[in-house]
C-alpha cells in the first residue's frame, strides 16, 4: 500500500527539536510521530529560518523549502502539518484548501483572534480539508481512561472542577493561560464533554507576571462551576485537573492520574472519607503517535471524524477570547 505523504511547515520545537529532550515520552514531535508511523511517510519540511530548515533536513534525511507553496507543488502531501505561531495558521490553512490537502493537522490554539479560528472553523466545515487540531490531551491514554471513569459515573456525576496551571516563575499569566492553557481548557471540555463559557475573574490581573487569578466558568449544559488558577512565582510546572463527584474524585495531569473511592470513614461513625483506588496509570500515553494515527485515518477515509477537529479549537478560542477580555 502506498503511504500516506506528510509535510511539515514551521520546523521548530513542536515540529522537530523536542525529540532531543532524553526526557519525554518519544515521539514527542509531529516528525517523530509522522517517521515512526508505518502508514506514513514525511516528504519534505519548510520553514523561512535556513538554520532550522538545515537542521531538519540533516536530522530528518528529507527535502527542505522555504515557501509553503512550492512545498505542497513539488511533494504533494495527503497531509499538511502547520506548526506555525498562531497568527499564520488561517494563511496555511487556506493555501491547504486551495491546494485540496485532505488532511491539516493544525497546532493549538487554533488561532491568535476568535475572526481567524471562525474562518479556519468555516473552511473545515465541509472537510475539505478535515482540519485537526493538536489538542493532545484528547489522543493521550491517561486522559481517555479518566473520560471512561467520568462517562461511566463510576464517581456519580461531577459536581465541580479545579484545573491549575504553572508555567514558571515570571511569564505573564494571559501568555500562560494562552499557550497552554489551551490544552487545559480544551481537556476540561474533552473530559466533561460540554462547553466552557468564562464568567469572571478574582485575584491578579492576567497582565501580571508574579502573582495568581482565579477564573470562574460554567462547563454547559450541565451548569457545573468550574475554577482555574492560573500561577506564576513558582519555580516549578502544574498542569493539573480535578474532579469533584457525588462518590469519590478523580485528579488528572502532568505525571498525575489518581481516582479516589467514597467508602466508610475509619476515622467517624456514620460518615464516609475518600480513599484511593488503587487504580494507577504507568506505560506510554502514546498522545503524539495516536494523533497522527486519527490524521492517517482521515486522510484514508473521507468519512472519518477527528477526535480533535477544528471545531473543539474553535470552542478553545471562544473560551480563552472571552477570558482575554476580563485582563
């Protein structure tokens, strides 16, 4: 069977330099995950910086461009990877439509501006091309079993939700909250499968670079209250998600996956207390190789639907728009 053809526009950290950390779970790259997938083969990379495009054609064995166009003319691919800043997203998207690449694998946020991710939401509307967009959370193992938890009411339903997020000591809390707090809005609303809306905020403003905000949603239609804390001053990284249920509560994220039992309490008669589990995850969460697996499946078939499609980024951005508005 002939392989599925991907390229690659923007050959930065996502792209390609993160595979040199010895420390993430490999394939931690879009070319990583594209070379390590039988069905695939990586056809070509582009990016306008010579010292990244020399880097990936040296690491990588594979031709190099510098304009997205002459890329797609000369390859040809049945998917295009755009791992781009975020205000360059709609312009490849739209050149992957007028060049009718089935399949675009988007990096989040979707966009920089809720116009552009409405547009870039139009063009996918139809699939063509399906637009996925690398919300990794949702491809990730650990994430998929707390969904089955959640789904399964083996807790009873969620009450509420507390999601966290550190970034560092001094970066700005909106750039926190922009960047990566995409993949924690987003994981909430996998998760609960509703629609977070903002409702307002306490504590620092999102301008601010040492302090922390507390941000007050709703995930619809189920009204359950959801708290983010935003932080910076640490010196350390939280991404972290947890659910409060009739019976028991489930807390997910970086290097976390704990599942807590209501059971009688041992400490007072007539009450119950959380225990845990038991219930761990080890092994791979294979995130990066089941995303390019779901685009593979797309490109095959016309008809499949992407865990991760341009309409739960554009959700992401109507969420992180109306927070923007309450710095």
């Amino acid at each position: 069977m002939e392989k599925i053809k991907a390229a690659i526009v923007g050959l930065g950290r996502i792209a390609s330099l993160l595979e040199e950390d010895a420390l993430r779970e490999k394939p931690c790259t879009h070319a990583g995950a594209i070379t390590a997938n039988k069905s695939c083969l990586l056809a070509a990379g582009c990016d306008i910086d010579v010292k990244r495009r020399d880097l990936f054609a040296g690491k990588w064995n594979v031709p190099v461009f510098n304009d997205a166009r002459e890329m797609i003319a000369s390859c040809r691919p049945d998917i295009l990877v755009i791992a781009t800043h975020p205000d360059s997203h709609y312009r490849y998207c739209k050149i992957a439509a007028d060049s009718n690449i089935p399949v675009v694998v988007c990096e989040k946020p979707l966009a920089d501006n809720i116009k552009d991710a409405r547009k870039i939401a139009r063009l996918s509307k139809n699939g063509k091309p399906v637009i996925i967009v690398n919300h990794e959370r949702r491809y990730s193992l650990d994430f998929i079993r707390a969904k089955e938890v959640l789904d399964e009411k083996k807790l009873g339903s969620v009450i509420s939700v507390r999601a966290v997020l550190y970034m560092g000591k001094t970066r700005k809390l909106l750039d926190q909250f922009w960047h990566d707090g995409t993949h924690l809005a987003d994981a909430v609303m996998f998760l609960t499968g509703g629609t977070l809306k903002h409702r307002r905020r306490r504590g620092a403003k999102l301008s601010s670079g040492d302090k922390t905000a507390w941000l007050e949603g709703m995930i619809y239609p189920d009204l359950i209250p959801v708290l983010f804390e935003i932080g910076a001053g640490r010196d350390h990284l939280v991404f972290e998600i947890e659910f409060s249920c009739e019976k028991g509560r489930l807390r997910i994220g970086n290097g976390v996956f704990e599942i807590f039992e209501s059971v009688p309490s041992p400490y007072a008669q007539n009450f119950r207390s959380l225990k845990d589990s038991g219930e761990k995850f080890d092994g791979p969460t294979g995130y990066f190789a089941n995303m390019i697996k779901d685009a593979a499946a797309c490109a095959q078939n016309p008809q499949h639907s992407p865990v991760s499609g341009a309409i739960n980024g554009l959700r992401v951005i109507e969420y992180l728009g109306s927070v923007k508005s309450w710095r």
